[in-house]
C-alpha cells in the first residue's frame, strides 16, 4: 500500500509524534496552521471516517492528545477538524482528525486556515514532549 501515513504508523517516514496508544498514533502536521497543529490518525489503514468505527475507535486518542496539547501549550481554545472527500479537504485518505490550537492573537473560524508565520514546529514538538 503507498499511503503515507502507513508508512508514518511502520515507521518507512518519520514524524514529529506528541502521542501513541494501541489504536491511534499523534503527530504535528509538517505544514501547520497555528503552533500545535496535530493530525490524530488511526494505526490501522481506514480511508475516511465512513469506515466503520473509524471515529469512535480513535476518539479516546483524540481525547487523551487535545488534553496534552491544552497542558503543554496553554491555547486559549481549541478546533476538531475531519475532512471526508477531495471536495472537503482531504488530501491522505487515511483517516485523520486534526487538532489545531488556537490563540488569542489569531481567533475565529475565519482564521482556522491562516497559517501563523514563523512557526517552528521542532521548538513546538519539544513543548510538547518535554
């Protein structure tokens, strides 16, 4: 199979993980949109979240990864973003839910999608993993 993010679960492509469980695996988007930008994905290969118990297999994960994000990087809020179909997004089609942090200087829907300038995804991987 030539899915990127099972190359990612093999460990074929590295990836900066914030968190793993039987289940699910976390790690920062390369491309983030605000400082924390995670993508919470199962460990087995599921197109979208259509497959069966695609969500509710990894909720706990996703659950267990935004509490580390809010611990570790104080945002003042935070977005769950799943995109099902080229149309709405998704450019991997192994189901992933991302988790984007977000903070005061930068709020609202409007600016989901805004990527921050300078962000320093190493700097913030290290805020999260201690």
């Amino acid at each position: 199979m030539d899915c990127l993010f099972c190359k990612i679960v093999s460990g074929d492509i590295g990836s900066r993980q914030v968190y793993a469980d039987d289940v699910a695996i976390a790690f920062l988007d390369i491309a983030p949109w605000h400082p924390g930008h995670t993508l919470v994905i199962p460990r087995r290969h599921v197109s979208d979240l259509t497959a069966p118990d695609a969500l509710s297999e990894i909720a706990a994960s996703v659950e267990a990864t935004a509490a580390l994000l809010r611990e570790r990087l104080r945002p003042d809020g935070m977005n769950l973003l799943v995109n099902q179909g080229a149309v709405a997004g998704q450019e991997v089609f192994h189901f992933h839910v991302h988790l984007v942090p977000r903070y005061e200087r930068n709020p609202g829907m409007r600016n989901l999608m805004t990527k921050e300038p300078g962000i320093d995804v190493d700097e913030v991987h290290r805020r999260i993993t201690g």
